[in-house]
C-alpha cells in the first residue's frame, strides 16, 4: 500500500479504492459472522440490527397507521412451514390467503421447506436459532419436540401467552391437550392448527372381502396376523404395505403395536424412559412377526407409495396416520365402498396424537405481525380451512365439521369421545429430538431387515 | 581476497534490492487481480474451515454458545471411540477407493472406444456425459425405482437370466455396492471426457508409426497410450475422489432422512445428523474436520506431483 505513491496511474488508484470499499464490506461481513456465533448475550440487539439493515427504511409504518394495527416494523412477516405439495399445500394456501383478506397490510414471506417428517425444515429452523436469526414464526411439532429450544440458556422461543392465547378467550376454545402441548412452565409459545389420528389401519376392501375377513373383530395386534395370513392365501395382495425407504415408519408401526399389546399405561411409562424391557421385546418381537407379511420392496418405496398398494389392491393392510386418507379422496375412493379403516388393534379406546402447531421465536424480527398471524391460526376459519383441506381436524371444541365429511367427522368425535390421546413418538410429540434421532438409529441398525428384536429393544430402553 | 568479496557482496546487496523492488512492484501491480479474490477466499473458505475446526475444540451444543476458555481434543476421541462413526468411516473409505477405480477403468475403456469412433467418423461423447448432467435429486430417485425389488429394471434383468430376485437396497451387506454401481454410472461418462481430452492430444503419427511397425492396436494402447494417459488419471481420480466424499446429496435424494439405509451411512450423513438433528455442534464440527484432512491426503500427493512436473 505505501508503495502505491511510485506510480501514480489512476487505473490503479480506482482499483484500490474498489478493493478497500470491498475490504470494508467483508470486514463487516466477518464481524457479522463472529458476532453470530460469538457472544450470545447480546442476542437482542443483534436481532433488532438485523432488522434495520435487512429493509432499510421504516416506510411501511405508514401502512400501518390505516388500521386499529399497533406498530408493526418494516419487516416483512417471515413464516416457514413444511407443506409444498398435495393436501397440505392447498391447506397451507388456504391459511395465507384468509390471513391476507383480515390484515391487507401485512406483508408476508411465507416459505415452504418440504421434504419427509420435516427433516429439512427442522434442520434449517435449528440453523436460523442457533444463529440467532430466527423467522417470525415457523411450524413445529408441540410437546417434546419443543423441549430443545425451552432446555437452551438462552430463551428461545417467545411467550404469546396474553397477546395470542388470552386474546378473544382463545384458550377457552381449545382442547386441553392442545393446551398442554403447548404450554411449558405456565407459558404458551406455539398454536397448534390441527391434529391428525396417527393409530389408523386402512385396508382395501375388495382385498378383505375377497379374503373374506372382517378386521372389525380384531381385538389385539397379534390377532391380526391370522388375517393377513388369509389375505395372502386367498388373494394376490401381500399382507401388509409397509415403507422402509427410511427407518421412522418402522418405528412408528412398533409404536402402534407397543400401544395395542400393552396399552396406554405402558407406552406412556415408556416414553417417560421407565420402559419394561420385557414387554418392549414382546411389541418389537411382534413388529418382526408383521414383516413376514410387508411387500417385498419396502425398502425402496416411500410412504405414499406403499398407499399406493392399498389403492391398488396389492396389499390387504397399512398402518399409517390418517394424513393417507388424502390419497384414497384424490384417486376417487369412496370411504366405505372402496377403502375402509379401523383403529389399530388393540388401540380402539385411544387417538394417537399427532400435531402441527406454528412456534413464536424470541426475538422475534416481526414480533406484532407475528402475534397477528398466531392469533388468525388458532381462529376458528383458520381452523376450517386449513384441516378440511389437510385431512386432519381442527384442535378448537366450537368448530362446525359441516364441511368436513363424514371420515373427518367420524376422526373429529372419536378424538372428542375417546379414552387416552397418547401422543406420537415417530412425530416428535412424546420425545425430545435428539432422543427421536437416536430412535430412529436403533431401527436403522437393527430393524430394517435382518429384524433382530433383543439389539432392537434394548436399544429403545437404552435410549428413552 | 577480502576486498573480492567485499565486492560481489555489493553487486549482491544492490542486484538484490532491485531484485526485491522489481517484485515489490509486480506484486502491487497485480494486487487488483488477486487481492479481491484472495481475500474472499480465504474468508469463506480458509476462514470458515479454521472456524470449523475452532469449533470443533470446543464442547458445543445446543443453543449454547461456545466457550473457548477450554479448547482440547475430546471430540476427537470421542468419534474415534464411535462404533458408528468408525462404521461410517470405514465406508466412506470402500466408497472412495471402490468408486474411483471403478470410474478410472470403465471410463478409460468407454475412452479408448470412443477415440477409436472420433479418429475414424462421427461422435457419441454426449450420450455417455449425459449422466453427469443430471442432478443428484434426480439420480438418487431413479436409482431407488431401478433397484425396486418388484418393478425394478435390475431385478427384471436378473430374473430374466434366471437369477432370481434380489433385496438389494433392503440388504445391507450389498447396499452400498448398490450405491457405488449408481454413482459410478453417473461419473464415469465424466471420467471418460476427462480421458479423452489426454486422447486428443497424442498425435495420429504414434498409430501410424506403430501401426506400419506392424503393432496389434491393442498393443498399442496398452505400450503407447495409455501411459501418456498418466495425468489424466490423476485428474480425473482426484476429481472423483473428492466428489466420493461428498455423496451426501446422493444418498439424502434417495432416503429422504439423514440416516441412509443401514449399512450404507457415511461420515458426511452422519455429520449433518450430529451438528443439525442432535444439535452437537462440536461433534459435528470434529467429524468435519476428519472428512477435510481425507480430502486434504487425496488433494496434497496430486499437488505435490503436480508441482514436481512443473506444472504449478
């Protein structure tokens, strides 16, 4: 540099004063970086320098001085959630356009990060956390799967107590174990938008009766091995469609099965980590009884593929969560003539719990838009349109199912009426993350065929 | 005798200091071309790789934040005393020795074939690049449909020459032979242009000279050719090896989790598994450094050669 007085060329000059413009910018870029990951105390201003920096001016105060609206910020409302595609997109749709009609000056970012079980949207919502640049809300399964942002040092996610759940005595509304699952220490942080039943077995019915069984009158997961037995002598379709493209969907048919044999008591001491190793070794023992019955290409079809097979008529049975009614109204399957469903064996008194709800980051880069955007996803619309289009059902006790037809409603009174709600485990509800990981490992290593129970169910007590 | 050296030691001092002006000067010179780049470099890479490994001294987890009160080595240990990290170690390395040298010898043959069509008439290189064009995504996708064990292509194939079927995703002893096959398929066109470039510039002279020798044109590849070929390969096999350790896309594309079928996980799934599911930070970090120093050992011999032959 001090040489650059020998040659006074101005080419050079200009050149140098683009690069040291260019070395300003990336230094700051490199304070930007180590203030990230660097100091956490000063998490707030960090966040609110964000804010000024990403928009620039406070010119949209302006629009919201039209309405009752309090002050929102320039920043545009950022929301992530998992649905880009079928059901839950029009679902999803549904939400942002009532949300855009009840507050017209509200500028969204609505973004969908797809992918199976939310892995992606989950990885980039730790990301954003972490670096302490949250959205304004994102969806996440409630319950334990929240536990990991309320375990931090730092407070994470922001209490919408009073200014969403107090709010037009919404929290009068919702059903109590909505409430719990989204409440930790007598705060609210999330509002759940629906539930999906996750203890359903579909079959088709020409499969079943051209066996000629009736699965009404099975009682107990091992009960139903002699139909599927039935279903394979008496017709081409193989027992049970099953997805093993990757481990959860085992997991989950365990968990089923855990819940059938040994009911609701059982599982509940299980996911509070005070499992019985012997009555997981007769649950994990039964699953590999049900694998001699899975299609033979498990291993590559997904989810919605082996649904495929009940539609097809190449399997008799598919335990899933009752999102798989979506594909049966989307193929033009009639409830009742075509597919039908039973609770799982053994689980007729129960509704296994599975919920999506939108989660208030502290901090929050939008914090009034935000709280409008919670408070229009507990309404009762909001409600409405997202369930009836996702297939799953609203979580507020004063909500009409008109519109929901009659294997919503049915899922809607069962859910109202039934015993126990004991919530998922392959859907993060009952275990906290890193705990649902190493689940999911356990059944990876040991249970995606060769089935080998003891490793299998030692490795469930060793982990919860 | 004194005085000599006296003497030459002036005409060093002074031709040394023009010397070092003359650099001096060329440096700044062309300090517009490389300091930009240079620095934005070794921000984002140079940097984010030392802040890596920082990271991975620390115990970080969580939402926390690092504390560099106590930098050691811990996570180091503690992966090297992981069953599944030595197990996705140990694949990661089949992987990249397999994947390689399947690609360095499929795609110097499909090379020497093609040569042979562009020295005599029209060209097909497109067709056998045309794998390398398409996304992981894409790939991974196929290649589940093409292994399924009712409607597969492989099984068709099999069972069509009375082999019977196979669970070849579904088994973990051939899974990530499964994988290689996949990958190999879409590298090797790749490894073959690389070829083919080293191909064109051997002059038709050498055939023609060897071929009025009266020398069997295997022969010819094998004493001629393909010795010249040398830097190719090594081009080409760095190239793969590097992309073996980055199969990451590939097998997210095809299992849709982070945890890939048993038997077929590898130090970059179980990576991202560790720093962005279980939020182990550190743990994550550590195992990224290991995957760095691989690449570092596969990168490093070839510079070195490189640097040897002159050519940097």
């Amino acid at each position: 540099m001090s040489n650059s007085a020998e040659g006074p060329d101005r080419e050079r000059r200009s050149y140098l004063k683009a690069i040291a413009a260019a070395s300003v910018f990336g230094t700051g870029a490199l304070a930007g970086c180590s203030g990230d990951g660097g100091s956490g105390s000063d998490g707030g201003s960090d966040g609110s320098s964000g804010d000024g920096s990403s928009d620039g001016s406070d010119g949209g105060g302006s629009g919201s001085t039209d309405q009752s609206s309090p002050t929102y910020n320039s920043t545009a409302l950022e929301v992530l959630h998992p649905w880009t595609g079928g059901g839950g997109q029009n679902a999803i749709n549904a939400v942002i356009e009532g949300f855009h009609e009840e507050y017209p000056d509200i500028e969204t970012d609505i973004r969908g990060v797809g992918a199976t079980a939310n892995v992606q949207l989950n990885q980039m919502v730790n990301q954003r956390l972490a670096n302490q640049d949250p959205p304004a809300a994102f969806n996440a399964w409630p319950g334990a799967h929240l536990t990991q942002f309320m375990q931090s040092s730092r407070q994470l996610l922001g209490d919408i107590t009073e200014s969403v759940w107090q709010h037009d005595d919404m929290e009068g509304a919702f059903v109590d174990e909505a409430k719990e699952l989204s409440r930790f220490d007598g705060r609210y942080v999330t509002v759940p938008i629906g539930s999906h039943r996750l203890n359903n077995l579909f079959f088709n019915l020409d499969v079943i009766e051209s066996a000629g069984v009736t699965p009404e009158d099975v009682e107990s997961p091992g009960d139903l091995i002699p139909l599927m037995e039935e279903v394979e002598a008496n017709t081409d379709a193989v027992g049970m469609a099953q997805s093993m493209v990757n481990a959860n969907t085992q997991l989950q048919l365990w968990a089923a099965i855990h819940l059938g044999m040994h009911g609701y008591q059982s599982y509940m001491d299980l996911i509070n980590g005070e499992g019985d190793l012997q009555s997981v070794t007769e649950s994990v023992e039964m699953t590999s009884r049900y694998a001699e019955f899975f299609n033979e290409d498990a291993s590559t079809v997904s989810p919605p593929s082996a649904n495929q097979k009940i539609m097809n008529g190449e399997a008799g049975f598919y335990h899933q969560g009752n999102w798989m009614a979506g594909g049966y109204n989307a193929n033009d399957l009639t409830y009742g003539e075509d597919w039908g469903w039973i609770a799982f064996p053994g689980t007729s008194n129960m509704y296994t719990l599975h919920m999506d709800a939108f989660v208030y980051p502290n901090n929050n880069p939008a914090p009034e838009k935000a709280i409008r955007w919670h408070r229009y996803v507990g309404s009762k619309e909001a409600q409405v349109n997202f369930n009836k289009h996702k297939g799953s059902i609203p979580l507020r006790t004063d909500v009409s199912m008109e519109e929901f037809g009659p294997f919503l409603t049915e899922t809607m009174e069962d859910f109202r009426n039934i015993e126990y709600r004991p919530p998922t485990l392959a859907h993060g509800l009952a275990v906290a993350p890193t705990t649902l990981v190493n689940l999911r490992e356990v059944f990876s290593s040991n249970f995606m065929g060769p089935y080998e129970v003891e490793a299998t169910a030692q490795g469930i007590i060793d982990t919860i | 005798m004194s005085t000599e050296t006296e003497n030459t030691g002036e005409a060093l001092d002074s031709s040394q200091s023009q010397l070092r002006r003359l650099i001096g000067a060329d440096a700044i010179k062309s300090m517009p071309f490389w300091l930009l780049p240079a620095f934005l470099v070794g921000l984002f890479i140079y940097g984010a790789v030392l802040w890596n490994f920082v990271i991975s001294l620390t115990d970080l987890q969580g939402f926390g934040t690092p504390s560099f009160s106590q930098l050691d080595f811990d996570m180091y240990g503690r992966a090297f005393s992981d069953p599944q990290f030595l197990f996705a170690g140990q694949n990661t390395i089949v992987l990249l020795v397999v994947f390689t040298i399947v690609c360095l010898v499929l795609g110097l043959g499909l090379a020497i074939l093609l040569d042979q069509d562009i020295r005599r008439r029209g060209h097909l290189r497109t067709i056998y690049l045309l794998p390398f064009s398409l996304a992981f995504i894409v790939t991974g996708q196929v290649w589940l449909w093409m292994y399924n064990y009712n409607y597969g292509v492989v099984n068709t194939f099999t069972r069509a020459l009375g082999l019977g079927q196979y669970q070849i995703i579904g088994n973990s002893q051939i899974i990530l032979g499964a994988i290689i096959t996949a990958l190999a398929w879409q590298f090797v066109g790749y490894t073959m242009v690389v070829y083919l470039a080293g191909l064109r510039t051997i002059p038709d002279d050498q055939f023609e000279a060897a071929r009025v020798a009266g020398v069997k044109d295997y022969r010819i590849y094998w004493k001629v050719i393909i010795p010249q070929l040398k830097a190719s390969a090594a081009s080409a096999g760095v190239i793969l090896m590097v992309f073996a350790l980055k199969t990451f896309d590939f097998l997210f594309a095809m299992f849709g989790q982070y945890r890939p079928q048993k038997g077929a996980d590898i130090l970059a799934t179980m990576m991202v598994r560790e720093a962005f599911q279980k939020l182990e930070w550190a743990y994550g970090a550590s195992i990224a450094v290991i995957l760095f120093l691989m690449a570092l050992g596969i990168i490093s011999p070839y510079i070195y050669y490189q640097y040897k032959v002159n050519e940097i």
